[in-house]
C-alpha cells in the first residue's frame, strides 16, 4: 500500500533565478560605504594633486628670485670694478632713501662700465652709475599677502658724465635690474675698517673727501610672498683697492 506525502508549514520552493537576482544587487549600506571610499580617495589625490603643483610653482619663483638676485650682484661688481675718477678725484656718494617698508639706498659713482643703448650714442667713456630704489606701481605688484604692501625695485641709471648739474626733480631713465625689492642696503669701510652708513665724496671731511669706500657691503632682500617676515636674504662685499689718488694723479690705496 502507498501513502501520500503532504507538505504543511507553507512553504513553497523558491522559483530559478530569484536566489542569483539578490544576490547581484547592493544594499544601502553598502552604497554608502562605497561613496565614502570614493570620497576619500578622490580627497587625498586632489590634495596630493594641488601639493606638487604648488611645490612647482615656489620652485620656480625660487629660481626667478636667486637668478634676479645673482644678476644684481654681479652688475654691481662690474661697474664698481670700473670705478673712474674725474679731474684728480674719485666721485661716489651714497646716502638713505626715505622710503616705508624697508631700507633702502641712492648711490651714484663714476664708472667706465657705461653700456650704449643707443646708437647715436658713444660706445664709450666715463658715466655716472647711479642704483636706486622706487615704488614698483604696476597693477598686482605688492609684496604682501592679496598684494596689500608696497613693492619696490631697482633701477640703475647709467649717463656719460659732462660735469654739469641736473635737475633733482627729473625722474630717472634708467632700466630695472630687480623686482620685489624689500630692502637694498649698503654699508662703506674705509681703509682702516671703520664702517659709514652713508658716503660723501664731495664733503670736508679728510676720510671720505675726494675719496670712494675701500670696501662696499650690500645686503639685498627679495620679497617672500608666502612670508614677508622671512624674506629672500644675499649680502657680499666688494673690495675697491683703488680708491683715490696721490699727488701724483695716480690711483692708490
């Protein structure tokens, strides 16, 4: 005899292919979790991606600063190493600028180093070099942080000399040699090592009269504009052996 078999409880054997639907899909969790890592990886590669991009851009604003600092120096030794002296004696004077937002220096010497920028210029001959400082007013050049503080440069002015006076208040023609100048300040020893804040050729006093600085010191400081407050420093001395006449006319120490 065969008995029947019944199925109580009410269960009903799942239909193909449901099982394999579910377990294809994602649950809201899940979701989020995923969103999440997205989020922090795309996070951390655009804060790596905007670091290296800033690191290129201070390197090379480095580069601007140490190759604009070098090209002052360097103009600087060759004019003075041309130092002239005029009708029996040396000229050079130097004094302060008054100027905010630093220190800076008006210096004026005779030279041989003249460059021609003209052609109906001479090619040659003794020029009055002057190196001084003025407000750079072009649009976005401040040296502070949004552009707020003063930027200066430096300009060198370079005539023949005629000996003849020129009026103080014509503005100077000359070109830049540096941008972003935060300070240009020069100190003068004379042959004992006695340090001057200022020169004067043209005064009485027996030390500096007729006579230019045996030793020029120049501390240069270029703008930071991540850090005003730690500025871009380079200082040298310059040794001029030859810095006035005998009786005779002739250069001496």
């Amino acid at each position: 005899m065969q008995h029947a078999i019944k199925m109580t409880g009410g269960m009903e054997p799942a239909a193909p292919g449901a099982a394999a639907e579910r377990a294809a899909g994602f649950t809201l969790v899940e979701l989020l979790i995923a969103v999440f890592i997205l989020t922090v990886v795309t996070s951390t590669v655009y804060t790596a991606y905007r670091g290296t991009f800033r690191l290129i851009d201070e390197s090379g604003y480095d580069g601007e600063v140490y190759e604009a600092a070098r090209a002052v120096m360097s103009r600087l030794q060759l004019d003075l190493a041309a130092m002239s002296s005029y009708k029996g004696e040396f000229m050079f004077i130097a004094k302060k600028q008054d100027l905010t937002g630093g220190d800076f220096m008006d210096v004026v010497f005779l030279s041989a180093a003249h460059i021609t920028f003209d052609e109906k210029e001479p090619p040659g001959g003794i020029a009055a070099i002057r190196y001084l400082v003025e407000e750079d007013n072009s649009s976005g050049s401040g040296t502070g942080t949004g552009g707020d503080m003063p930027s200066y440069r430096l300009l060198r002015v370079d005539n023949l000399f005629d000996n003849r006076p020129r009026e103080e208040t014509t503005a100077p023609q000359g070109y830049v040699v540096c941008e972003r100048v935060q300070s240009f300040l020069l100190k003068f020893y004379d042959p004992s090592g006695k340090e001057y804040e200022t020169w004067d050729s043209g005064a009485e006093g027996e030390i500096q009269k007729k006579r230019a600085p045996a030793i020029v010191s120049v501390q240069l400081l270029l703008a930071n504009p991540r850090d005003r407050e730690r500025p871009y420093r380079f200082s040298t001395r310059f040794y001029l052996p030859v810095n006035r006449l005998d009786r005779d006319g002739y250069p001496t120490i």
